[in-house]
C-alpha cells in the first residue's frame, strides 16, 4: 500500500486517481478518519489490484474550490 500526503489542492468528490502500475482509473474502495482536518482514501485497481491510500484535506474551507469567496466577486445588486 502506498501513502501519500497531497502537495496540491484536494481531490474533488468525483476525481479518481490512475494506478501508478498500469495507469487505469482507480476506484474508492473506503474512506477513514486521518490526522485533523484530514481523511484518509484507499484507492483499489481493479486491472493490477494494486491499491493507494491518500490523506484527502476535510475541510471545504480551505479546499481550492473555495477561493472565490476570498476574491473580489461580489453578487449582483
């Protein structure tokens, strides 16, 4: 099994990460609580049966997809 810690924004609800075997799309096998503000997702292939395991950020916050609400966007008056 291999751990990773992302160095980039976390994954979205419906990203799957390819195997770094065979490069097939890996699906979610299960989900465990990990460190604070952290998850941890096991990734299963189903080619090579290789599996992955990332710690995935909890927090929608601090997630990249909520940027705009620290942008200049304004809603419409």
């Amino acid at each position: 099994m291999h751990l990773a810690y992302p160095t980039e924004p976390s994954l979205i609800l419906i990203e799957r990460p390819r195997c770094r075997k065979c490069q097939t799309r890996m699906n979610l096998a299960r989900i465990m609580p990990g460190p604070k503000g952290y998850d941890y997702r096991t990734f299963e292939c189903t080619k090579c049966d290789c599996t992955d395991m990332i710690a995935v950020c909890t927090d929608p916050m601090k997630s990249a997809s909520a940027g705009w609400i620290h942008s200049n966007l304004n809603p419409p008056v």
